[in-house]
C-alpha cells in the first residue's frame, strides 16, 4: 500500500521528492513504490457564495437574502481550470485502491491544516468513503525535519483543534464578510467592502487622523539653560517643568532672571556596569516592524521575502507569534551553531573571541503554540551571490538577531546618570541626563544596537550658572500611523504604548487570543484596505480616505461595532475553539444572531458622505489626486487648469481602476500586461501602458 503526499505548493512537493529519492515522474505528480508526492495549487477548494445557496443566478444583492444562514457551509472548486483539473487528479489519486494513508502536507499553521483538510474530507464525502488521514509538520523545509516528519507521521486527530479552529475563522469571516458587505452597500448605494479584521484597521487609521486633524496647536514659552563645563565643554539642559502658557511670560522672565543668578548643583552622579542582553528573536510582528522602521518595507513585502526563505530551507517557519524557541528544540539549536561557525560567511563579522551557545533565555515553550521564532536554519549559504538583494538584506537581519542570541559573551556597559537641581523662586526643578559606554561588546559583534554617549565629566556637588533662554514653542500634533505601529496595534492592540519589546504579559494575551487577526494574514489586510481605497500611503504612512471617512460614519450610522475590543473578543472565542471550550458551531450561531440584529435594522443611511471617490494615485503633473469619474481617471486640479486625465477605454479596451493605478504608482508607471486592444485596421494585440516622460500614456510591447 501507498502514502499520498498533498503538499500546499509544488516547491514543497519538490523537496519531498528530493527527499525521498527515486521517483518516476508523471503528469502532475511523482510516484515510487512507497509514496506518490502532489501539491496543490494553494486554495482549491471555496466556500459557496450566498447567491450559491439561494439558487440566484443574478449577482443582484437583496436585503431579503440577508434573513438566510446556510444549515452547512459547502465547498466549490474554484473556477479555473488548471485547477479543477488538480483537483480531480488528487481526487483520482485518492481513490486509487493502492492507496491507503493521505498525508497532509499543508504549511504547519492554521491555514495549511484547513486548506488540504477540506479537499482531502470533500473528496472523501464524493467517494463516500475514508482512508487514514496524517500530518507532517515542517518548522522548516529541510531534508533533514522533512524525513523525520516522513518517518514519524502525526494522526491527523491530534490538529483537530486547530483544524476547528481554522474552520471557524474560515466560517466567522465569510458570514460577516459577506452579510455585513452586502448590508452596507445596500443602504449605501456603493460598494464598500468591509470584514471582521478590516474594520478596526480602518477605525485605528481614521481615529488618528482625525485627532491630527482635530489638533489644535499652543504655542507656549520653554526655558533653556546653556552650562559652561570647567573643561570647557557644553551642555544643554533641559528641565521639562521649566514651561509657561503665554499668558506667564512674566513668570518665565523671572525664572530666568533666577537662573542667571543662581546656580545649577550637581545634586548626584550615579555610575555603574550592566549587562546588556540582545533583543529578542523575531517573530513574523517583530520582523516585519523591524524592516518598516529601518528599511521601510512593506509588511507584506517582509513575508514574501521570509517565505522565499522558508522554501529554500534557510530559514524556520515565517508565521510565528512568538519570539521565544521551543525547549525541545536545544540539540537542533547547537547543530546550527556547528554549521555557522564552520561556514565561510561566518568569518565577515571578524569575531575570533565570541563563543556561541545555546542561551537560557531564548527557551521558554509555555510561550510557543504551534511554531517557535524564526531563525536561520543549518542550511548555511557559502555565499550571498545566489541570494536576490532582498533575500541578502532580510536573511543578514536574521542571521544577525540568531547570533545575538547565541552569543556567550558577555555585553558590559557602563552607564552614567547625572541628576541636576536648581531651586527656582516658586518651586524646585530637578532632571537628569544618562550616557553609557560600551566596556565590552558581547553579542553587539553581531548587532549593534547601542551606541557610546559620552557625558561631561561632573562631580557631585559642582555648582554652575548657566545662559538661559526663553524660546517660544508650539506643540506639534500626533504623527500618522506608520505600518509597524498598525502591525503592534494589531498584535497587542490594549497595550498603551506600542513598544518594540514583547513582555510576558503581552504573550499571556496573544495567547489567550486577545489580538487582531493573525500574524499569517495582517499583511494581506493591509493591502486589501489599501487596494479597496480605504486607506492610502503617504510619505512612508497610513491616511485615511474620502472613502475611508464614509465607511467608518455609515457603520457607525448603522451600529455596527466591530471595533478593537469587540474583534477582539471575537478572537478569543476563536482561541477557545482551539483549546477545546467551544465548538465550530458555538461561533457560527453567535455571528448569525449578531448578523440578524444588524440587518434587522431599519436605518437610513442615504444622507451620508457616501459620493466619496477613491483616490486612484497622484496626479504627474500637478501632484493632486486623481478621482475616477463615468469617462476616465482625471486630475482633481482639472479647475486649476491640469488636464491630465486617464480615458477608460483604450484603443477598444476597458481600463480598469486597477490598471489606472499601476500606471500612477511611482514604482511602476506601468501596468502589466493587458489582453485585447483593437488596432485602426482592427486587428487584436496584448501590450502593457506606460506613463511617458511627458505623461501621455503609451504602449509597450516587450
């Protein structure tokens, strides 16, 4: 008898083949005489749409439709026929009477586990009958984890929860995607897409946009006080109560009359050596924070580049949560650490005396669910040169945070605190500067991320009188939300203050559910939001829209509260599902009774800003927004005399919004290519549009 392997991608089914060994080549799939290795492409199967179950032909969208629930979700294969010929070749494969044991090897996550679940249980239901169903789960994609996986196989009961899970996710996000979508474009009149994640994305964006625009600046009076050191240096210090509303310009005039004749004490100089220890290692949150703060990359950009290493085997699993490794994991850990120290690219950090190690603090598996943090793996590259510039720069970022981590040596630093004081006519005033020294470097062989500050060399009781300043000051208002602070919100989105650092408390949370989305599907939201035109980057930030504004009035118009906390608690119960609190059907009837008193509603929402337009891209030309309108794409400035303007039928072929928008983003200028433009003689030809340099709009038939 034979096993079935079903990889998620054909990438992966490529390394099992490789893998296992000699394997005879067919259409579409590989076979000896133990296993036979075939991938899907992704998503084969789909859930039915609503117009599915009514029996609509029509795409017409009808309050009245919105009263049904579906007694059982059902699936459909996608229609597209390379895939509904996979899909009948795993489902002949499956059938085969040879075949006694199917092997899921979906990616090791929530979404692996239901993608090749539901083909391989819709087959089953067809067939009408069951074979063995197991897992394999890769942390990476090394021959080494993929044999161990081969040879001890995992019975498909022991995911069940997070199979549930999945489905009930799947389940949740289809019934308020599609319901809550319908209901809204309904009473609007307008397509407005809208989702159980994507609203509080939206409100988060829109919230600060509207605190920066609601801001209202004072302007305030700030005293600075300038200090002649005996060695001659300078030093500015700034005590922050040393403000005044301006209405106090008296008041400030005579702090600074008293600092002029009264001096500054050196009231204490704290000196002392610490340990420093390195971040963490990343989780897929941290990582792409990390590469939005310091390379500006896309949170998907990120992702992509991270699976790309993950299929090469360079790297662990990308969708992680945690920043933590499992403890089981210590032997693999010091393979690694074999492999990299042996390897050539190791001697490019010039660290003869470093000892590398397996640390503590990087195990902790109450902190791990289903995947630990990402690190390299003991697949080590000789060289970059088979690396694209984008996989270098991300695989050095983490190559750099492992060895951090791995490092025994020791990180000293010698920090300095000096505390200043000066007793001003009305109060005392007392602040402090810190400055540290690096002693010893430790794990910042690998990553730097401290730097010396020097400070004067002061005493302990020195006086000193200072020049002071009055400066007039205006407060500055809050800035954009940028896409790492959107993913920390996501991930921890009570926290206060969306620091860089995890804590135990956060992991307790995320734990526990109490996030927004997934790490696996944050990113995709944020461009579906983004191509949807609720949102828009500018200047390496997230703004709200025309379109964004309307959305966010007309769900609260209609009482829709899918804000943080209650998405949130959505996520909750999904975590409970998982732990076994609560089943898939618990989740499905509490969206359909929180669905029905939505639609219930007799609300009129006509009288919204619901003609917001959606701001294609920037104008070439003059830099305003380009609008769509029943003709074209055209410039708002038209009044201020730009013409620039974007027809939406070309040479016999539509334009869609999509292709207007690759030919305005400063990236591209190009869209890619489009199929069925019709020439003078009438002839049909395929051909990408591009922005000349004169901003008219050209062909390209390369």
């Amino acid at each position: 008898m034979k096993q079935l392997i079903i990889a998620e991608k054909p990438s992966l089914a490529q390394k099992i083949i490789k893998t296992i060994g000699i394997m005879k080549q067919y259409n579409g799939y590989s076979e000896n005489d133990k296993y036979i290795v075939i991938s899907a492409f992704g998503h084969l199967l789909t859930l039915w749409d609503l117009n599915d179950y009514l029996d609509k032909k029509d795409n017409k969208w009808e309050l009245s439709d919105l009263n049904y629930f579906p007694e059982k979700f059902r699936y459909k294969v996608k229609n597209d026929k390379g895939i509904q010929d996979r899909y009948n070749l795993i489902k002949k494969l499956i059938s085969r009477s040879d075949v006694d044991t199917i092997v899921n090897a979906g990616d090791s996550d929530r979404e692996g586990e239901v993608l090749i679940n539901i083909v391989v249980y819709n087959i089953f239901n067809e067939l009408r009958r069951k074979k063995t169903v197991t897992r394999i789960w890769l942390e990476d994609q090394t021959d080494a984890t993929i044999r161990r996986e081969l040879n001890h196989q995992r019975p498909i009961e022991n995911t069940i929860t997070l199979y549930n899970e999945g489905r009930a996710r799947m389940y949740e996000d289809w019934l308020y995607g599609i319901y809550l979508t319908r209901y809204i474009s309904i009473n609007a009149k307008k397509l407005l897409p809208t989702g159980r994640v994507i609203i509080p994305a939206v409100k988060f964006i829109y919230d600060r946009c509207y605190e920066i625009k609601n801001f209202v600046p004072e302007k305030y009076y700030k005293i600075s006080c300038l200090i002649h050191t005996k060695d001659g240096e300078q030093v500015t210090i700034d005590f922050p109560d040393m403000k005044y509303s301006l209405d106090r310009k008296a008041d400030a005039q005579r702090l600074e009359y008293e600092l002029k004749n009264n001096p500054i004490v050196i009231k204490n100089v704290e000196q002392k050596e610490v340990i420093k220890r390195p971040k963490k290692l990343f989780s897929l949150p941290s990582l792409q924070n990390y590469m939005n703060k310091y390379f500006k990359w896309s949170l998907k950009k990120t992702l992509n580049v991270a699976q790309t290493l993950y299929e090469h085997q360079y790297t662990t699993y990308p969708r992680t949560n945690t920043e933590y490794l499992a403890e089981p994991e210590l032997d693999k850990i010091k393979n690694v650490i074999e492999k990299i120290i042996a390897s050539p690219i190791y001697s490019i950090y010039q660290n003869a005396d470093a000892v590398l190690s397996p640390q503590k603090r990087m195990f902790d598996s109450s902190k791990v669910e289903s995947h630990s943090a990402i690190t390299i793996t003991s697949k080590i590259p000789s060289s970059f040169n088979d690396f694209t510039e984008d996989e270098k720069t991300l695989y050095r970022v983490i190559l750099n945070r492992c060895l951090a981590n791995f490092c025994n040596n020791k990180c000293v630093i010698a920090e300095t605190k000096m505390t200043f004081m000066f007793n001003g006519y009305d109060k005392e005033y007392q602040t402090s500067i810190k400055g540290q020294i690096v002693k010893e470097q430790g794990y910042l062989v690998f990553e730097n991320d401290l730097k010396d500050k020097s400070l004067p060399k002061l005493k302990k009781g020195e006086q000193y009188y200072c020049e002071p300043a009055i400066n007039m000051l205006t407060t500055k208002p809050p800035q954009n939300v940028t896409e790492d602070e959107l993913n920390k919100f996501f991930e921890t989105p009570f926290k206060s203050e969306l620091s860089d650092e995890t804590n135990d408390e956060d992991y307790k949370n995320i734990l526990k559910g109490i996030e927004i989305g997934t790490s696996a599907t944050r990113a995709d939201t944020l461009e579906k939001i983004k191509k949807i035109g609720y949102i828009q980057t500018k200047k390496n930030a997230l703004v709200i829209t025309d379109l964004g504004v309307a959305f966010i009035n007309i769900l609260k118009k209609l009482n829709i509260n899918l804000w943080a906390e209650r998405t949130a608690m959505m996520s909750q119960e999904l975590k409970r599902v998982y732990k076994n609190e609560l089943t898939v059907n618990d989740i499905v009837t509490q969206a359909e009774k929180e669905i029905s008193n939505i639609v219930s509603q007799n609300i009129n929402v006509a009288d919204e800003i619901i003609n917001a337009r959606e701001v294609i891209g920037e104008c070439p030309l003059c830099h305003k927004p380009v609008y769509e309108n029943k003709k074209g794409y055209g410039c708002s400035g038209y009044k201020d005399g730009c013409h620039f303007f974007i027809s939406k039928q070309i040479a016999g072929k539509n334009i869609s919004s999509a292709n207007a928008k690759d030919l305005l983003n400063p990236n591209k200028y190009c869209t890619r290519k489009i199929k069925g433009f019709t020439s003078k003689n009438g002839k049909t030809f395929d051909a990408k549009l591009y922005l000349a340099e004169d901003c008219s709009i050209k062909f390209d038939f390369h």
